[in-house]
C-alpha cells in the first residue's frame, strides 16, 4: 500500500523525528499535523489520541508540554518507519 504524500512542512516535521542525535525541540501541534496527514487519528473522551498509521494502532498520550519528549519520539520512529515514512 502506497503512503499518502506529505506536504514540505510535514516532511520537515518527519525528517527531526528521524534526526539523530534527537532534537530536544520537536513541536506536537506539528506532530500531531503529520499524523494527521499520514493516518487516522481520533481524539478519546480522556484526551488521548488513537493513531493508526498503515496495519498499527497506537493509542497517545499527548505531551503536557509544546515538545515531545525521547520516548514518544522513539515510539514514532518506530510507528512512522513501519508505515513506509522513513527517513529519506
């Protein structure tokens, strides 16, 4: 199954996702925008967000801060990797 394309400003967004040493300043509106571009993403009553991107549902808590923090990164990683969103 072919990804959805992403706009420059989302493949920016994916490209400090993938950024290694990881950028401390990655922005969840911003990640929240990619997800939204490349899967499904619903809002639960809790606040969560349940994120499928290609055969993977994950359910999210959102940050409490403007940034994510290393483990949500790694967890995209892996999620946005497996969907074919890889680093190019």
């Amino acid at each position: 199954m072919a990804t959805p394309p992403l706009g420059s400003h989302h493949r920016d967004t994916l490209e400090r996702i993938f950024d290694r040493p990881s950028s401390a300043n990655v922005d969840w509106r911003e990640v929240r925008s990619l997800l939204e571009a490349a899967g499904t993403v619903v809002e639960e009553p809790n606040g969560k967000l349940r994120v499928t991107l290609g055969a993977e549902t994950e359910v999210i808590d959102p940050p409490r801060g403007k940034d994510v923090d290393q483990q949500l990164l790694v967890d995209l990683r892996r999620m946005l990797g497996n969907a074919g969103y890889g680093p190019e």
